[in-house]
C-alpha cells in the first residue's frame, strides 16, 4: 500500500513509527497523486544525519538528490520525487511488476542502510508519500515520541535472520510401490494384503515422526537463539515450491534483534546448533531492524 497523503490533510502511512519492506495500512481514504510537481517520500527516521552519507544515493528518482528533514528533534531521510510517477495507480502498477518491486525495494534499501550508519535508524514502509516537505513534517512530529520510543529501543541493536533446513527424504520404493497385483485367479495370497497394509501404517508413522522431530528442532534453535535477543520473530517458513529448493525443507524462518555486544554469541550458538541438530542453520545479517520498529 501507498503512503500518500490525502487532499484533506491526512496522512495514509501506518500508526507505527516504521514498518517492513511490504507496506502499512492506511488511515485515511486515499485519493490519488499530489497535485504538485513533486511529491516527498519519506525513507526513514533517525535522531541525526551527517548529510555526506547520502551523497550519491540514487534513491528512486533520478536527478533527485536523497536528503534530510528536521522536524522537531528528530530527522527524516527524504526525496522528491515526480508527483506524477509516484501516484497511487503508478505505485499499484510498479509493485505489481516484481522486477520493479525488487529494484524500488533495494533502492529505499540502500538508503535506509546509509542512513544507519549515523545512528539508530527506524525505516519507514516502502511507498510513503507526502504532498510536500510541509505535509511530510507535519505528520512526523505529530508521532514524534513513538518515533523516540523505537529508537531509544533499537540503539545499539541489529536484526538478524535465520533460516532452518532439514533434508527432504526421498521416498523409498515401498513407499510409492503400489499394492500388490492379484495373481492368475483373482485371489491374493494369504496375508499380502495385511503386510501391504501394515507396511503403509508404518510409512505414515514414520512421516509423522519425522514431522515432530523437525517441528521439535525448530522449537530448539528458536528458544536458544531467543535468549539472545532482546525480541524476536517468527514468520512464515517458505515451502520447496516457493525457495525451488526439492531437496530440503524450511523448518524455521525467524528473525531476533540482538545488541551488538551479543553478536559474537549469537554466531557461535548459531555453529553450535548445527552441529548439535544436524540441521542447515542459515544467519543472515546484520540489518536495520525492520521487523522491530513497529512493535512500541
């Protein structure tokens, strides 16, 4: 969803001070592009921002240099951009096209990184938008102490993920054979059905089993990793058809906001978990917390 705010002054980003890479819900009826030549997109909020780190940042409109806005205390990372490519029909037609999805993402990315290396950094839903510097400041510093709230939260602190893989067993002969064909006569031999039977219960005893070890797995390394972490996520493991990935199995798909001096811990109990489990422990990071910064 978009972030444009609306004719009568409204802003339709989240509540939340921040929120992930996917968007927020609106809290107010949009109602299409400023009117303006230029609208400004709001990538993030921080306490201070040394101006250099955002020289040379393409953002997402060309010819637009990525700079700051003070309001009250605090500074947004900001942009013009062209009212007319950034309306709300532009923006439902660019996050539909998963190539330009992916491109925008990275570039509002790019920026909230830099911008992080200031300081603490609370990242804003991709696509926010006002009519205007104004507009922009004026419904930040309406959620000034929440803005305050997450970054006094995550100083200090960085997002890490973790994905967790089991194989996936192939199946054995027996377990796609089919059932054992009636000889000359129509009459099996005794007792051929009841061990076909019994070798599919035992099949499927054994797929639930092996469903409960991974499940059990997953609540290990998630409850060892957790008590590292000042918060953590647990989202959605991906399916082999969404990661293309047959031959193994996502188990754990989290994410933990650690303080820095944990860091080194958090590494170490991620190589002992693999070794420990036998399970593929897959650490990504660090990030900006993006998946923390709506939860004050």
């Amino acid at each position: 969803m978009t972030g444009i705010d609306t004719a009568d002054g409204g802003a339709t980003d989240s509540d939340a001070p921040g929120g992930d890479a996917t968007g927020s819900d609106a809290s107010a009826e949009r109602r299409g592009a400023p009117d303006a030549a230029t609208a400004t997109y709001v990538f993030a909020v921080c306490r201070q921002l040394d101006p250099a780190v955002l020289g040379g940042l393409a953002g997402l409109a060309a010819g637009f240099p990525v700079r700051g806005l003070r309001f009250g205390p605090l500074a947004a990372v900001v942009q013009d951009v062209p009212a007319a490519e950034f309306s709300e029909d532009a923006w439902q037609q660019r996050l539909s096209d998963r190539a330009e999805l992916e491109h925008c993402a990275r570039a509002h990315h790019e920026v909230v990184t830099a911008a992080a290396a200031c300081g603490p950094t609370a990242p804003l839903a991709l696509a926010t938008l006002y009519r205007g510097d104004e507009r922009a400041r004026q419904a930040l510093e309406a959620d000034t102490d929440r803005f305050t709230a997450v970054l006094a939260r995550i100083e200090d602190h960085a997002e890490w993920g973790v994905k967790v893989y089991l194989p996936t067993p192939f199946p054995t002969s027996s377990a796609t054979a089919p059932a054992p064909p009636l000889p000359q006569g129509g009459r099996a031999p005794r007792g051929a059905g009841r061990a076909y039977l019994e070798r599919k219960r035992g099949l499927h005893q054994a797929r639930e089993d092996r469903h409960d070890r991974a499940l059990q797995t997953a609540e290990d390394i998630d409850a060892a990793l957790s008590r590292l972490a000042t918060a953590a996520r647990r989202l959605r493991p991906h399916s082999p058809e969404m990661t293309g990935e047959k031959h193994r199995l996502q188990i754990l798909n989290a994410t933990y906001l650690v303080t820095s001096v944990c860091e080194k811990r958090l590494r170490d109990a991620v190589a002992g978990l693999r070794h420990r489990t036998g399970a593929e422990v897959e650490l990504s990071g660090p990030w900006v917390p993006y998946s923390f910064v709506g939860e004050v």
